[in-house]
C-alpha cells in the first residue's frame, strides 16, 4: 500500500527533481526492525515530497532509533559509525526510485555482544 509523507520545508528545486511534486521510494525493514513493520509487512513503497529525507522516512514510520543499527540507500550505508554509538544522518535526501533499508542488529553479531567469527 503507498502512503505519503512530506517534508516541513518546500519542495526539492534543484538537480533532476526539479519541477518534481513527489517521489516514490521503496522501505525495506530488516531483522529485529520488522516487528514495526505493520500490516503492509517488511517491504513497502512510499510516496514522498520531493526533498524528503531519511530522517521523513524514520518519523513517519515511527522507527525507534535505538534499534537502528544500519541504514543502506540503494546499498551504500548512509550512517557509517551507527553501529558503534553513532546516530542516524536524517539530513540524506531522497530521490525518486531509491531504496531504503534499514535493519536492526543481526543475532550473533557484534551488536548482540557475541564475536563475529
């Protein structure tokens, strides 16, 4: 199901966006992160203001952030450092067919207290 956020600013007018109203990106939610997911489940598409950022995304879902331990934007990790006490970069922007992972800590890792082998 899409819904649809916006940004408190004005639309994106620069770069390729311009002129654009709105966005469509794909959320993806991984490990202990899935239990927010709803009834749309893990993976959803969401219509999104032009200009809108990570930090839209994680307020719109309700994301508790402590639980964050990585974010990827179309694979690239956008918060290196999050998991060492780092906090999430909310100010990365979004553009029209991105996706956007996030994931909680993975059992048996580094995040849970066990070493990873």
């Amino acid at each position: 199901m899409d819904e649809a956020i916006g940004t408190n600013g004005p639309a994106a007018t620069i770069g390729h966006n311009a002129g654009v109203v709105s966005i469509t990106v794909e959320i993806r939610l991984f490990n202990s992160l899935t239990r927010h997911a709803g009834p749309d489940g893990p993976v959803r598409r969401l219509e999104l203001s032009a200009g809108a950022t990570v930090g839209d995304v994680v307020d719109r879902l309700r994301l508790p952030v402590a639980d964050v331990f990585l974010v990827l934007l179309n694979g690239r990790d956008v918060t290196p450092g999050l998991y060492r006490g780092g906090s999430i970069n909310r100010d990365a922007v979004l553009d029209h067919g991105d996706v956007l992972a996030f994931s909680g800590p993975v059992p048996y890792s580094f995040g849970f207290g066990a070493p990873v082998v």
